[in-house]
C-alpha cells in the first residue's frame, strides 16, 4: 500500500477541515453582528444558514476521506496521488510562488509606479521565469502590451490608469489627439 | 398586431445605410470590448451614448444594440479562448469552451458560440416581438417570493456544474454564499465580517475583480506551474478552420439546445433584475439535465457552449420585454438605452404601443439588424480569434495576467480591487488543485445577493412567515422545477459516477 498521506483522500480530509474551520470561525464571528429591532431577518441569520450548509457538506466529506484512508484500494479514484503543495520538492510549485509574490507586489506598486511600469516589469518577470530568452521579443511585448491597453483605456474608454513617473504620457498624447 | 406596419418598418430599417453602418460599428466596439475581460456591454452603451446624442433615435437605438448583443458574443472569446468570461454573462461558456479550446477545437467552438448567440438573439427579437405584452404582464408579477424562488431555481443547477464531486461541489457553493454575505447587511446596514472603517469592502468583494482572479489570475498561476514542470502542451486550433459557421452536422446536434436556451434567455432576461447571468446557468443545467449523456457535459461539447450562448443571447431581446411594454429597465443595459428614448423624447411604456406603435417595430427591427451585424463581425473575426491560442504560452500568460489585472482596476479605478482579484486567484488556484469546482462559486456570487435581499423582503413583507410563499404559483412553479431539477442531476451525477468508475476500473485491468 502506497504512502496515504500522499493520496487525494487525504488532501481531501485536508480541505474538509479548512472548511470546517472557516465555518466554526464565521459562526463565531456571526453571533457578534449586532441585532436590529422589529426586523423579521436579522443580520447574522443568512450567513448562519450558509455556514450551517458549509459546516455539513465539509463533515461529510471529513467522514468519507477518513473511510476512503482507513479502507484504501489501490483502484479508488481518491488513492491516486494528491497535488504537490511543498516548494522544496517542486519546481512548479516554486514558480507558482514566484507568480503569486510579483502579483502582490504589482499591488503593492500599482499606484506608485503606474500600470505602465509595473506590468511591463511583471510582464518581463513572468516569462523569464518560464523559460523565455529572446530578449527583443521580451522587452517589446512587455512594453508594448501596457502601453497599448492604457492607450486603448485612456484615449477611447476614458478610463484614467495611474501612471507614475510615466504621468506626463497624458499630455503628450492630449496633444496629439 | 398590424403585420403590414411591422412589416414596413422591417423594411425600412433594413433598407436604412445608416442604421446598418452604425449598427455594425455598434458590434465590432462590444465584440472587441466583451473580449477584454472586465469589460461588460453595460460599460461599452454607457460610454457610446453621448457618441449618439447627434442622431436620429433608429440608428442611434442601432449602435447601442450593436454594441450590447457583440458585447455578449464578445465575452465568450475570451471564455473560449484562454478560459477567462470577458463578461458575467459569459461566465458559464468556459465550462465546456475552454476544454474545446483544450482539445483542439477553438474554431468549432468560437463558431458554435457565435451561431447560437445568432440564433440566440434572433429568437429573443421574435418572442419579444410577438409576445412583448403578454411576458410583461407575467414579469411584473414578480414580487420578492417570486424572485427569492427564481434565485433558488437558479442554484439548483449547482450538481449539474460539480464536475466530479457533488460535495464539494455543495461545499464551493456554501463557501460562495457567505463571500456574498460580507460587507454591509442589504437590508438593515449592518457590517458583517468587517468593520466599518474597511470602506473597501462595505459593498462586499467586487464581483467581475473576483470573476477575473477566479479564471485569469488562477489560470496564469496553474499554467505557470505547468510550463515549468514540463506538463503544459502548446495548445493550437484546428489546423485549418474551412467554415466559419458550423457545419449541418453540428447545428442538428446542437439545435434543441439553442432553442431551449433562447426561450429559457429570453424568458429570464424580461424578468426586472435578473440578466444573463443567471440565463446562462440555469440554460446550462436545464439542458444538462435533459441530455441522454450528461457525462459529456464538461468535457468540451459543443451543445453546452450552444445552450450558453443562445441563452445569454435570448437575454437581449428579453430585457427589451420590460422595457418598451412597461418603461421598465430589465438590466443594466436598459436602463442605458432607456436614457437614450428619454433623451430622444419617446416614453416608453404602455403608452408607446398605442401612440408610437412604428416607433417599437423599427426597434425590433434594429434588434435584428444587431444581431446580423454580430453575426458579419463574429464571422470575420473568427479566423483571427482562433489565432491567440497559437501564440506561445510564455508570452501569451503574462500578457493575459497584465490585461485581466488592468480589467480588474477599471471597473471601479480602484487598486483594492486589483488586489481582490489577485486574492482570488489565488484563491481559485488552490481551489483547482483541489479539484473543488469554481463554477458553483461563480454561481452563488451572482445568485446570493439577489437570494439573501428578496428573502430578507419577503420575510419583513410577510411578518416573517414564510409559509406565505406558498400563495403564489409562480413562486411554487420555480420551487417546484428546482426539487426536480436537484433530484434529475443527482440521478444523472450517480450515473456519471458509476460511467467514471467503470472507466477507471477499465484502464487499471488493462
């Protein structure tokens, strides 16, 4: 018998208990929401409905997965391997984080920087990482895609995209239009 | 009915050049514009209305039309294509689009979705026109039970898109409620999971930011991973794409979902409030439900982009329903073009079939003419669309990443927002990992409010007794199909199973 705490089963008994813990912290949170008088539904009542729908369906799958572990056959669907979760092993994994931490720094940056600069970097970023080398190519999309959506947005949308340092681009373009 | 009049004004707007070209120009802005993801057909009539203070009212109506039924068939690109709604309505053509798209079929599936939104439209102008005072008179009946009922009919269709597992399928749906619930209480403004000083949030998390992260963001994440761990394949569309409608093969298996999913549309969209949204999921489970292979569902067909697309589609001449029989806005979009007879010196209403009879058929007449000019733009276009699935993935995610992100900011110029989607993103690239569906999530984020706001209504309307809703047949109608829908997928999620675990057991024993 293979490694249980590597199957879908278990990732699945995994996901269940989150989803159990968000519920028994949302119900926590949702007897603290204040009352209104003469009101027939109060604040917290729909979202105690649906933490008790939440809260049921992730005890059932709680008591399957742990069924499914304790009796695992080599065919079940659930004892195929589960996703790798751990950047160490994974080099996919580690690119993923890579992903996840640019996105938040180009949150982080948006207004600072502006559109422009910020994606142009992430841009760049994102295909080095996934094995991109023909610079020209690189730099002339990463710059050229901003700078033709923010054209797109500003001029026929008149959607105005913070720019930063790049700010002075509205009035040259307020010039040629 | 006057049949020689409506025929006269058919005429008219047909034979009129100017209608024509700017009904044309109308499509190819809200194709292009639906496409990009944040971008809805909503905000493309808005920004075009001052763009149409100069004309007469027909060709005007024209553009704004155009711009309203591409924008439908617009967001199903972006759907198909690289598995991202370009709008809400959109949201359910990635459940069978994006697997086409996946199994080398983008052509078929871009046609398929561009012909049922044709027919889509083409049998909402139809119904609307024949049938507009009657649906009007059955929509205004809707009160908040009626409503409340008709968001739980639209929830039971959460088995039908489960994929695998209808628990967590349930456990997705359940989770998407309570995202729904934080923010400001609809009824009595109480903040519930926040304070109130997180003015970001006291509508709740943005919708269409949320939708963007859920299928762009997590998409870009995944694939990423997949790139690098060698398992993503260069995708490419069907070597060369002959026709750019479907051919007679196709449109025999896929016409009774068109059908269905137009009336279904067209039914929904006259309801005030409810769009294509909604039209589009409940389209999907209904005819998923009636299909003799509900296992193929998902997989990439091109009946659930048909039953989709002609739904959303349905919708426009549905919302019209509302609006020229009672001056009512049935949607967003409506509500735009319900400015621009106002502007124009028309009242729609009741009124406007007696004094402005002609004035109602050269709308219809422009609906159609929409619907044709999507129907030239979709198929010169489809030839290029097809292309972007060719483009190499490296460049092609950081491109859809920058563009689903400034998508995100525009709806409201909000950075917070940016940072929503990115949250879900993450979020839903977890979530798919896990195999937990996406779909009910998207599903209950549209529904909930709508769900959570007539309940609260109709419980303080009835002094909380909610055995009240009993009285009404519609309301018991909508119930009633919801408990049959429920138990049909689930007889229909059972036989899937047993389909699954005999192929397993197959492919192990051999």
């Amino acid at each position: 018998m293979k490694n249980k705490f590597n199957t879908v089963a278990f990732s699945n008994l995994i996901g269940s208990v989150v989803f159990l813990l968000i519920g028994i912290v949302s119900w926590i949170m949702s007897t603290r929401f204040q009352t209104v008088k003469g009101n027939y539904v109060q604040p917290a009542d729909f979202p105690q409905i649906m933490i008790i729908g939440l809260v049921f369906f992730a005890a059932i799958l709680f008591i399957i997965s742990l069924l499914k572990l304790i009796n695992m056959k080599d065919d079940d669907p659930e004892a195929a391997p589960a996703p790798v979760l751990n950047p160490v092993k994974d080099k996919g994994m580690q690119a993923s984080l890579i992903v996840i931490v640019i996105c938040i720094a180009y949150v982080a940056l948006f207004s600072l920087l502006g559109y422009v600069i910020v994606s142009a970097l992430a841009c760049l970023i994102i295909m080095f990482l996934i094995g991109k080398r023909n610079w020209k190519v690189m730099i002339s999309v990463s710059i050229l895609v901003p700078l033709g959506m923010w054209l797109l947005f500003y001029t026929l949308l008149k959607v105005n995209i913070p720019l930063g340092p790049l700010a002075f681009l509205r009035d040259i373009v307020d010039m040629i239009f | 009915m006057d049949f020689g009049l409506l025929f006269s004004s058919y005429l008219e707007v047909f034979l009129n050049p100017q209608v024509l070209l700017m009904t044309l120009v109308g499509a190819l802005g809200g194709v292009l514009l639906g496409a990009i993801p944040g971008m809805t057909a909503t905000m493309g009539v808005a920004l075009l209305v001052p763009f149409s203070f100069g004309m007469d009212l027909i060709p005007a109506i024209g553009l704004l039309l155009g711009i309203y039924c591409g924008g439908m068939y617009g967001g199903s690109i972006s759907a198909i294509l690289i598995h991202t709604p370009g709008t809400p309505s959109a949201a359910a053509t990635t459940i069978d689009g994006y697997p086409m798209t996946r199994n080398g079929q983008a052509g078929l599936a871009l046609s398929v979705a561009m012909f049922s939104s044709f027919c889509g439209g083409i049998i909402g102008a139809l119904i609307m026109t024949f049938l507009s005072p009657v649906i009007a008179k059955a929509a205004m009946s809707f009160g908040p039970g009626e409503m409340f009922m008709l968001a739980i009919f639209g929830l039971s269709v959460i088995i039908s898109i489960s994929g695998k597992s209808v628990i967590k399928g349930m456990i997705s749906a359940f989770f998407g409620m309570l995202i729904c619930t934080v923010g400001l209480d609809p009824t009595n403004g109480v903040a519930r999971f926040i304070s109130y000083s997180q003015t970001s949030l006291l509508e709740g998390f943005a919708f269409i930011p949320a939708l963007i992260g859920m299928f762009a963001v997590a998409e870009v994440i995944g694939g990423v991973e997949k790139i690098v761990r060698g398992e993503e394949k260069q995708l490419t569309s069907n070597a060369r794409i002959d026709r750019v409608l479907p051919d007679m093969k196709t449109i025999k298996k896929i016409w009774p979902n068109i059908l269905s999913g137009a009336v279904i549309g067209t039914f929904i969209g006259a309801i005030p409030g409810a769009g294509g949204d909604i039209a589009v999921f409940v389209s999907y489970g209904a005819n998923k439900s009636a299909s003799r292979h509900p296992e193929l569902w998902g997989t990439g067909i091109p009946n659930g982009v048909a039953s989709t697309e002609s739904a959303n589609n349905g919708c426009s001449g549905g919302a019209m329903i509302p609006l020229l029989s009672l001056g009512v806005p049935g949607d967003a979009v409506t509500a735009v073009l319900l400015g621009a007879f106002i502007m124009k010196g028309i009242q729609p209403g009741p009124m406007m079939y007696v004094s402005n009879l002609p004035i109602v058929y050269r709308v219809f007449a422009a609906l159609m003419v929409a619907n044709l000019a999507m129907l030239v733009v979709g198929c010169a276009g489809v030839r290029f669309f097809t292309r972007i699935v060719s483009v190499e993935k490296t460049m092609l995610y950081p491109v859809i990443m920058v563009i689903s992100l400034l998508g995100a900011y525009a709806i409201n110029k909000n950075v917070f927002d940016v940072g929503v989607c990115i949250g879900f993103g993450i979020f839903g690239w977890i979530m798919n990992k896990y195999e937990f569906p996406l779909s009910p999530i998207l599903l209950t984020l549209i529904l909930g409010p709508m769900c959570e706001k007539n309940y609260a209504r109709f419980m303080n309307i009835h002094k909380g007794e909610i055995m009240e809703i009993f009285n009404s047949p519609i309301a018991m109608t909508f119930l009633g199909v919801a408990i049959l829908v429920i138990i049909y997928s689930l007889w229909n999620q059972r036989k899937i199973t047993k389909t699954l675990t005999l192929d397993s057991s197959l492919k192990s024993a051999s």
